[in-house]
C-alpha cells in the first residue's frame, strides 16, 4: 500500500487547487494500483471511432501491455473531471455513433454538429491545455515523471469554427504540436469507468442524458 506522506499531501491539495481554477469540477489523488486496464478498450478505438488515426491514439502510442508495465512504476494518479459546455438530448446521445459517421441536413443532424463543436471547443480550450499546465506544475513540484492523458482525440489543430480536427480529417503524417500531444487514455487501456466504479463513484451510462463527464489522468511520480 502506497502512503501518502505530508509532502505529497501539501502537493496534491495545490494540483487540486489548480485543477479547479483551471475549469475541473474536481480533481483527486488515488494509487496508481486503482486504475482498471484491459486489453479490449482498443477495439473501440480500431472500429469506430474518428480519432483512430490521429497521434494520440492506437497504433501510435504505446499499446495496452506496455502501459500496463509503465503504470506499475508511478505511484499516484490524480483523476480530473473537467467542466463541459456539452449537454446532450436523448436523440443524441442514443444516435451519437451513427450521427458521427452520416451527415444530413436534419434538424437532429445539425443539433449533433453543435454538441460535436462543443466538444471540440472544450477539450482545445480547456481540457487540454489545462492537463498539460497540471503535468507541469508536477514536473515542478519534483514528480519528474509526471505525465498527463487526454479524454480523447486531440483536438489541438481544431480549425476555427471547431468543426473539423485537421489531423483526423486529412490524416497528415507529421503533427504541429508534437511537444503537446498526450495518448488517449482509452487508447492506454483505461476502464475509467471500472476505475471509478472501483472507487465508489459513478460515470453516466449511455445514453448520456444532459451533461456527460470527461476525465483526464495526471501520472504522478
């Protein structure tokens, strides 16, 4: 069992802190030991989904085993739920996967298009920058391992409007942002549901109905 010593404690209460100012609902510390992997995550990656073929998702980031071997080696994580501007309908949410892959002129065509370009909005805006500033303040708290996921694509090339992610669409080979780009933690392997389950605390289900959740994980070592 990993203990938690007053350093950490100190450290762990200002990344929270951080975490809130950044835009995070809440952010919290547990041992690396409570998060749930398993090898089957990546087939939601492979079979559809439209970030498969970006930087920060499978094949190109380490695949489920070795993170598996990798995560043995850090001690703590801290979960971060993020703010959302995103609230889905019932149609929506029960139509997201086919909606991502048809496109039409109907008015629930057009209601998805929205929700997709507030996705887009908060991960570029908010959700990663702000991961990316707590992996920071790790590193300079002395956790020189300290490493951060994101919930999802990377939306970093996301064009003006938010509705296309340049990588994604146009499957360019080289990325712009190589420095700041961090692997899907879905792509890693990570039941974030299962984790938190684990943990004593629920993520909604689909159909999502209003407000979804999107966490990130900050590596800290």
């Amino acid at each position: 069992m990993v203990r938690l010593n007053d350093s950490d404690e100190k450290n762990f209460k200002e990344l929270r802190s951080l975490a809130l100012g950044l835009g995070a609902n809440d952010a919290f510390v547990v041992p690396a030991s409570e998060i749930v992997l398993e090898n089957r995550t990546v087939l939601k990656c492979r079979f559809g989904c439209i970030g498969y073929i970006s930087h920060v998702c499978p094949p190109l980031i380490p695949t489920v085993d070795e993170f598996r071997t990798m995560l043995q080696e850090y001690s703590w994580v801290m979960l971060v739920d993020w703010k959302t501007s995103v609230k889905l309908d019932k149609d929506i949410s029960e139509m997201f996967t086919r909606l991502s892959f048809e496109s039409g002129g109907s008015e629930l065509d057009k209601k998805y298009l929205e929700q997709m370009k507030n996705i887009i909005r908060d991960r570029k805006e908010i959700i990663q920058p702000g991961t990316l500033q707590l992996e920071k303040e790790a590193w300079k708290m002395g956790y020189a391992m300290a490493f951060g996921t994101f919930p999802g694509m990377c939306t970093l090339c996301a064009s003006d409007d938010y509705t296309t992610v340049d990588c994604v669409e146009k499957g360019t080979s080289l990325c712009k942002h190589y420095t700041a780009i961090r692997p899907c933690l879905m792509g890693l392997g990570i039941r974030l549901d299962k984790t938190l389950e684990k943990l004593g605390l629920d993520l909604p289900k689909f159909p999502v109905l209003g407000i979804p959740q999107q966490y990130t994980i900050v590596l800290l070592d």
